[in-house]
C-alpha cells in the first residue's frame, strides 16, 4: 500500500477532526493522538477483510505542506488580526513560536 512519491498511497482510514475557534496546535494534536489507537484498529480490521480495497488519493485534493523554517515564525503585521491570531494559535508549543519584528516593520 505504499505509493512511489511521499505520502501518496492509497486511503484505508481517514478521519475528521473538528478544529474550534480556540483549538491550538497543542489540542489539535491531542485531537490527533486520542485518535490514533482507533484508526489503526479499523486500518487493520480494513486491511483483513476480504475483498477490502483502498481508496485511491485524488491528486486534485492534495495539498502540501512544505518543511518549516523559522522564517514562518516571523509575525507579518501587514496581514488581518484573523490571520495573526490563527498563525499564533498554529505555532504554540510543542512548536518553536513566533517571533515579533521592529514596530517600524509596520503598515
């Protein structure tokens, strides 16, 4: 079941989670780990059914997420309150953080 290109193989599991306004990378991934132990069961139970096949990736879907470097921490104060508050809540710990700029970086 595994693809030729990095993470491209076919689907046996997937799951939602629910991110609420006041979720952070800290409780998202608690969301993810609490989770985990359920999609593997079902992947296995999937995986030993007979006649069970997975679900094709739909490349059109797909989306990418590029390696972090700590210029992503960089608060951009051009950009709405939305989005600052959301880039804050994305990179609390167990993440590196942001790191502010000069006040006369902005608008």
């Amino acid at each position: 079941m595994i693809g030729n290109g990095v993470d491209d193989g076919p689907i046996i599991v997937q799951k939602k989670v629910k991110i609420g306004r006041h979720d952070d990378a800290t409780s998202i991934r608690k969301k993810i780990t609490d989770l985990s132990s359920t999609i593997v069961v079902e992947a296995l139970d999937r995986l030993n059914k007979k006649g069970f096949k997975p679900t094709p990736q739909d490349e059109k879907k797909a989306t990418f997420a590029p390696k972090r470097i700590p210029e992503d921490g960089k608060i951009n104060w051009k950009q709405n309150t939305e989005n600052t508050r959301n880039l804050i809540r994305s990179l609390t710990p167990p993440y590196p953080g942001l790191f502010p700029t000069r006040r006369t970086e902005r608008r």
